[in-house]
C-alpha cells in the first residue's frame, strides 16, 4: 500500500531536493573563488562550502536507510517528522559550516542525535519483529 | 508483487555494474599515472577521471532515490527507461570527464535534466496518493 | 509482510552503525594527527584512515541495492548472510587500511567477491522474475 510509504516518499525527496541545493552552492563556490573542475582545492572559504557538501553527501544514504527502517518498522508518521528535523538540521549545519568550523559543530551535534533517535527506533522495531514472528514470543 | 519492481530492480542493478566499471577504470588510472592509495593527487589526467568517478559515485543515492519514488508512485515502466537513459548520460559523463573538463558539461546538463524529470514525476505521483489518500480528493 | 524484509533491515541497520563507527575513528584520527577541517592532507597515517573510511562510504549505497536487490529477488536468508560477511569484511578492510595501504588488499579481494556474488544472486532473481512474468516462461 502506497499510503503506508508516501510519507517516507515525500521526505526522500526533499532530502532529494536538499541535496539538489548543496550541489549548486558547490557549483557557485567554484565560480565565485575561481576553482576549476578536477581541483577541489582552494581558499578554505571554498573547501568549507565543499567539504560541507561532501559531508551531507556521504551521509545521505545513511539518512536514507534510517528513515525508511524507522518507516517501515516503527512508525511512519514518527519517522517521517524525525526526518523533516534532520534536514533541517543539515540546512543549518551546511549554512554554519559555509561560515566557520566552528559553526558546523551544534548543528553537527544535532543531527547526530537525530540520527541516533532513528538507530534507535529502527533497533526497536526490527526486533520486535525478529521475536514476536521468529521466536513466536509477543513482547509488546 | 515484484513484478511490480523488477523493471526497477534491473535497472539497479545496471546501475551498480556501471559504478563498478568507473572504479575500475580509477584503479587502471591509478597504474596508469603511478598514484599511489591513499593519496588522491596527482597529474590532471589522473584527477579528472578520479573526480568523474566520485561524481558518479556522489550522484548514485540520489538517483536510486528517485528511480525508485518516480517508478513506485508514479509508473514503473517510465521510471525504468529515464533510468536507462541517466545510465547512458553517465557513461558519457565519465568518459568525456576524462577526456576534458570541458567533456562533461554536455552530459552534465543531460544528466541533470533527465534527474529534474524524474524528481517531478516523483513529485507528482507522490502529492496524488496524499491528496486522495489522506484528504479523500481524487485531484486526477 | 515485514517478515520477508525484517533480515535485509537488521542487516541494512548493523550497517549504519559499522559507518558511524568508520566516521567516529577518522574523528579520533583528526584529533590525534592535528588535521583539522575542511583540511582533509596529512601525514599518511592520517591519509588511510580518512581514504578507508571514505571508500566505505561510496561502496555502501551499492551494498546496499545488491543486498536488498538480492534479498527480494532470490532469498533473504542467504542476501543477510552474504551481507554480514560483508560487514565482517569491511571491518577488516578498515583496520587493514588504518595500518599500511597494503594491508588493504586482501580483505578489499573479499569484498568485492562477495559483492560480485550477491550481483549474481540479484541478476539471476531479477531475470526470473522478468522471464516468468513478462514472458510467461518457467525458465526454473
């Protein structure tokens, strides 16, 4: 059933969309302090904006399977606004990196803990499933 | 049923022997031009074909993301041909990286397009089953 | 039913935890080699460990696809099991690479063998389901 995934759905693709963002920044960056493709080396006003992109990059996918773990296992609705929060928070970790370092670091913080929450709630949900039908044990 | 996602399933599939192919030809670059792991520097030979792999490489999540969403709300069959022909784009993406920096932007573009394409059949496949599912309109 | 999938998401989730554990020692390694960001040169101790966990990064979206591609489309007990040897197997790549780029092969060979297997599993799971469905052949 569509309906039991298109919260999920829409989240992916505003984390799609986000993405989508960071790269034109890069794009930008590259213009605006003159670093032509292949070098990705440059004044650390440039490599911040890269690094902060590559960053959000690498964590995507991880993003991605805790969203939909959490989904599919716990709850959608709760997993889906967990969600909504860690994009934001990548917003704002990708605008305080494109300042400073140090501005990366409480939004960094933040979604780490987001994170950890749906580790947490895919944890729970998984296993729950793994006894109550493996194991044939209710445990909730 | 998967028969509702094999066309998705194979293009997938495609998708990751073509990233294998592209690590392929770093190794091969990486012999050819005697850069060494871990170091990632060398002539710009070596660097565009690196950085057209890590491109391909950045850009893979992204577009299983919205291969999925576009061919699972929207239609599957659709879905899977814009995935094929991204695939292609990516080919020549990769080669004409290597060849010039210049040689990726039309494949760039290309890419580029075709991914804006499937982000809006997602999109608009995903707002259908809220609208009707949750607001109990039929909008189409 | 979560019960054909709940395996693939134990698996998916040990996954995103062995990341997060790759990602919290190339912040220990930043701290001890005083590299700190967006720097991403050092001394080559530094190097391999940032490279290492950077190359599991790019590979996890594709482990990803093959295992649950595996996993739906030929069997989910035996996708898991291919996937937590090749959890297993990215643990040793990292402590391999961590402590000299040679010390990467052998566990590297391993990885990517098991990878080529689950794309075996994937590609003979996806064709029967296209020839039996589209085709209407009982090819097994």
């Amino acid at each position: 059933m569509l309906a039991n995934i298109v919260l999920l759905g829409g989240v992916t693709l505003l984390g799609v969309l986000e993405q989508a963002y960071f790269s034109l920044q890069v794009i930008g960056a590259r213009r605006k302090y003159h670093v032509s493709p292949p070098s990705t080396s440059g004044p650390p006003e440039f490599e911040r904006v890269f690094r902060a992109q590559v960053n959000c990059a690498e964590y995507f996918p991880i993003f991605l399977a805790v969203l939909w773990l959490s989904g599919l296992f716990f709850h959608q609705g709760i997993a889906a606004t967990c969600g909504l929060l860690y994009l934001f928070a990548r917003y704002r970790y990708f605008k305080g990196y494109s300042a400073s370092p140090q501005g990366r670091l409480a939004p960094m913080y933040l979604n780490a803990g987001i994170l950890w929450f749906m580790i947490g709630l895919s944890a729970v949900g998984i296993l729950h499933v793994l006894f109550s039908h493996f194991l044939e044990l209710e445990v909730f």
